[in-house]
C-alpha cells in the first residue's frame, strides 16, 4: 500500500491529496471505536479499552474493569472510575479537525495537516507512555505481573497519523523546493 504514497509533481492532481488524506483521518476517528488496550495479568485477561472509553470517563461495577483510578463503594458493591484521558482526546479532535480542513483549505494545506498528523502520533505516544506509567499505580496490590498490549485499534491509527504526517510534510518539502526553483528561474 506504500506505493500509493509516493509522491509526484506539485502541479498533477494527486490521488492521495484527493482520497486517500481524508480517508485516513475518517479511519483514525473511526478506529477510536476498536479496542485500544488489553490489559492481562500472567494467565488472564483483566479488561479491554477502546479509543472512545479513554476519552469518556467510563464507569463500571465488574470486577475486570481496567484501570481502576478511583473507586466508590455504593451498595456493597464497587465501581470503577477510569479517568478521562486527554491525550486520546486530543487525538481524536485532531483527527476530525484535519477531515474538516482537507475540505475547507484550498491552498497551503500540506504543511499544516503535516502538523496535525504528527501532532496526533506524538498525542498518541505520550498516551501510551502516560498509561503505562499509570498502570503500575492502578495494578501494585496485585500478585502476578501486569502486561499492556496495545490492541490494532491502537495500532492502526498510530500508522495512518504517521502517514498523514509524513506524506503532508515531504509534499511540504516538495513544493518549496519547486518555488524556489521557479523563484531562481525568474531572476
């Protein structure tokens, strides 16, 4: 699939530019909803967390609940709070900021969507090292080893933020280096 990321001269009507750019942000709001994290001790599985329950606080009253960062007793049973996680968020509005502005800007649009699909993949990194950081907080009365994996939801947006990025910023590059050739050319 990497063929169809290659990049041509500024002046050809580019099937990336048209289809595959906002594609790719659609999918990553879209992969929001696959699971994001699997959290599993030794020999079980603890929990799974989608892209949308880290960006909602999600509460729930079973035991396989993950992270659990605050807990309330209510009724003799438990629930488990898992905070709002601001980088996911952060993330996902800039995954649906960038579709929005592939259709409203005209002009000039390479170097700041390069902006918003590197600024989403690094959102997404501080999110994984801001939960695993956390994980050891949530899971130390445990006895047996907390393992995060991070699932293909997780996975697959991580990719298209650093395709979007990385095509976006080599057209950036591109298109500079044709401006000043033509600049050179006219003086």
């Amino acid at each position: 699939m990497w063929f169809l990321f290659v990049y041509h001269s500024p002046g050809e009507n580019l099937f990336y530019m048209r289809w595959i750019t906002p594609l790719s942000f659609a999918a990553s709001v879209l992969c929001f909803f696959m699971p994001f994290i699997k959290a599993g001790c030794t020999d079980r599985e603890l929990g799974k967390l989608s892209g949308i329950e880290l960006i909602t606080e999600l509460k729930s009253t079973t035991d396989k609940t993950f992270p659990p960062s605050n807990n309330e007793n209510i009724a003799g049973g438990t629930i488990h709070v898992i905070e709002r996680n601001y980088f996911a968020l952060v993330a996902i509005m800039l995954a649906i900021g960038g579709f929005i502005l592939f259709f409203l800007l005209k002009e000039q649009k390479d170097m700041l969507l390069s902006i918003i699909g590197l600024a989403g993949l690094m959102c997404l990194l501080l999110m994984r090292i801001q939960m695993d950081n956390s994980s050891s907080k949530f899971f130390s009365g445990m006895n047996c080893a907390i393992m995060l994996n991070y699932t293909y939801g997780y996975w697959f947006t991580t990719i298209l933020f650093a395709s979007i990025g990385t095509i976006h910023m080599n057209a950036f590059i591109q298109s500079q280096k044709v401006t000043d050739e033509i600049l050179t050319d006219q003086s």
